[in-house]
C-alpha cells in the first residue's frame, strides 16, 4: 500500500487549481480499502473520496488522506426482457462509458455524453443533462463503508436522488450494513461499481432547443441513439470549455425551481426569462440566462472568470499546468459576487453544483 505524502492535485481536478493533499492513496480493488483500514495509522485520518475532480473547488490543501478512486472494468452482467443490465468500475471515465455502451448496442445513456467525471461520481451528483438523469438508468450500485469496511449494495430508493444531489451528499447516523435505511452516506461510502439498466425499447429523448435546432438543420425528426449521441457531442464542444484547456467544472449553479406565482411575476418584468415547466407545476429557470441577465458573462475576478459563451461556466483564465492559476479564493469571490447580483435583481438565490473545499 503506498500512501503518497504532500501529493499535488493541480492535476486531478478539472479547474486546474494549485494545491496538495497531505496524502493519496489510489484505490484500484476494493482490497486497497480494506488494507487501509487495518492500519491503525490511518483509521482515525479524515478521509477524501476523489473520482474525476470535475465537481469541486479547492481553497486550499488537503488535510486529508485523499483516495484516488481507480478500480476500472466494465461489462455486460445480463439482460431481461426490457433492458440490458450493465456494470462499469467507479473509475472509469462517464464519456468513454457512454461511447462504449452505445458501441455494444445499448442505447440509453446518449443524452449524457460529454459529461466529464468519472462513473463512480456519476451517482453522488445525480448527473443530468437534455432531459436524462442518471436515475433514469440507474440499477445499484456498490459501495464501501469507510468505518467498518463493510460492502454494501443500494438500489435506486436508497440512494434518495434528487436534482443534482443524492444520499451520499448529505451526512448521517443511518448504517446500511445494520439494514438501516440509508439517508447520508457523506464521506462514509465510496463507490465501487455501478450498474445501469438500458432500455431494449429505446425511445430518443428529445425537445431541447438545442437539439430542436439539429434536428430542422438535418432535416432529421427520428435521430438514431448514435445520431443523437454525435449531436449533443457536438453541441456541448460548440458551448463549453474543454476542461483540458480551459480550466473549469462545467455548470457552476444548479437551475433553480420557482412556483408558477414567481416565474409569472419574473416574466412580467423580463419577458424573455427563461424557463421549462415541470410536472408538479412549478418552473425550472435557466441559471446562464439570469446570470447573463446581470451582465456577468465574460467578466473576471482575478483568474477567475465567466465564460464568454456560456454564463453558467466559471472558468479558470490560467494555465492548465502553470501556477497562474485562479484560486479557489477568486472562483468564490465571483461566485458569491454573481449571486448576490441575482438575487438583488430575480429574489433568487442560486445555489453552486461543485463541492467546496
């Protein structure tokens, strides 16, 4: 087992930010964990699960013992008469996920491609995007208790998504392995294996402008799942950052829900708001357009700042691989600075999708 002390992590997280981990650890078998929790040098160490770095921003070191989730692996477990049930590590990478399964003829995860991450993060965020979340393609997945060592199983219910969040954001007494139902796994579980269910009878998810437009240019009402897979590859390169390049963790504000009372009286002042009705009758804003509203978009606060094409996008101005880069102080500074601009114009607060630490 090899801990790795004062570890930098300018390349493990997608805003390219400076900064190190007091120490790693990279997890490839769930054997890693449970040697580690053997060692009575580090039972008691505070503990980071990190897949991807595409979800957080960091202010500063880590005082922690990071582990580095790498178990990789992906396959076919079986198939019923309605979907292909399908397994991938939590190391892998989301987008090359997706690409593979649409390549073996298993079609569902298309609306969610160009999603940068990992697939073991996948779950924690709830990802979504062009009317597809992960729970709509979730089967289970497995994890391990950080305490006790223990592995564990949940099913879609345990998980308790919601937008842009799930039980393992949030934190708990609650212990699964006690058959205890799980309310907040927050730096207890880390996620091995995810399993989905893809559906035999695939049915294109569309009604998106963006994929309206595509569809009118092509001449093209019936797409095919790798048509439409080509299509929001494109349309996502076309609007935000490749983090590779342009330092960044993609939407920084999650959309924010309003009552029919609110967007009606939002409407009433800026008539081109925005907005997707939902089921329960309440409205779903566009954050990009009522940040854009304020007049943020291509504005900066030190290194760090709004992506000229999209609003919704902080971006860090530095280097990917320099020590120009923004820091976490910065992307705060303009997140709260943009915040307090829509909330003093809309009354409403806009609240950040990335985990700050």
């Amino acid at each position: 087992m090899l801990v790795q002390k004062n570890h930098p992590l300018q390349a493990l997280n997608s805003f390219h930010m400076v900064a190190r981990a007091e120490h790693l650890l990279r997890i490839t078998d769930p054997s890693d964990v449970l040697r580690l929790l053997a060692d009575p040098r580090w039972v008691d160490e505070p503990k980071f699960v990190l897949g991807g770095g595409s979800n957080i921003v960091l202010t500063g070191d880590l005082k922690a013992l990071v582990l580095k989730v790498e178990i990789m692996g992906r396959r076919l477990l079986g198939e019923t008469g309605k979907c292909f049930l399908v397994e991938a590590g939590a190391g892998e990478n989301w987008h090359d996920f997706v690409e593979w399964t649409l390549g073996q003829g298993w079609p569902g995860l298309e609306n969610l491609a160009m999603i940068p991450g990992t697939v073991g993060a996948a779950p924690v965020q709830n990802i979504g995007a062009y009317g597809v979340e992960l729970q709509d393609r979730f089967d289970s997945l497995d994890a391990i208790d950080l305490q006790t060592g223990r592995l564990f199983t949940l099913d879609a219910a345990q998980c308790a998504f919601g937008y842009r969040d799930s039980v393992f954001k949030h934190s708990s007494s609650a212990n699964p392995d006690m058959g205890q139902k799980a309310i907040g796994l927050k730096n207890r579980a880390l996620i091995l294996r995810v399993r989905f269910a893809l559906p035999k009878v695939w049915k294109a998810v569309l009604g998106y402008a963006d994929i309206e437009r595509k569809m009118q240019e092509l001449a093209c009402s019936a797409p095919t799942a790798r048509e439409l897979f080509a299509w929001i590859c494109e349309i996502r390169r076309n609007k935000l950052p490749d983090p590779a390049v342009v330092g960044n963790v993609g939407s920084f504000f999650k959309n924010p829900t309003v009552s029919p009372e609110q967007c009606a009286d939002i409407i009433a002042r800026d008539p081109k708001l925005v907005f997707y009705p939902l089921p329960d009758g309440s409205f779903k804003l566009a954050a990009g357009w009522l940040i854009d509203a304020c007049g943020w978009r291509g504005k900066s606060i030190g290194q760090a700042g709004v992506y000229e094409k999209q609003a919704l996008i902080l971006v860090n101005r530095g280097t990917p691989a320099g020590q120009d880069s923004a820091t976490g102080g910065e992307v705060m500074t303009l997140a709260k600075a943009i915040q307090t601009s829509v909330y003093e114009r809309f009354g409403i607060f806009l609240e950040p999708e990335p985990v700050v630490l």
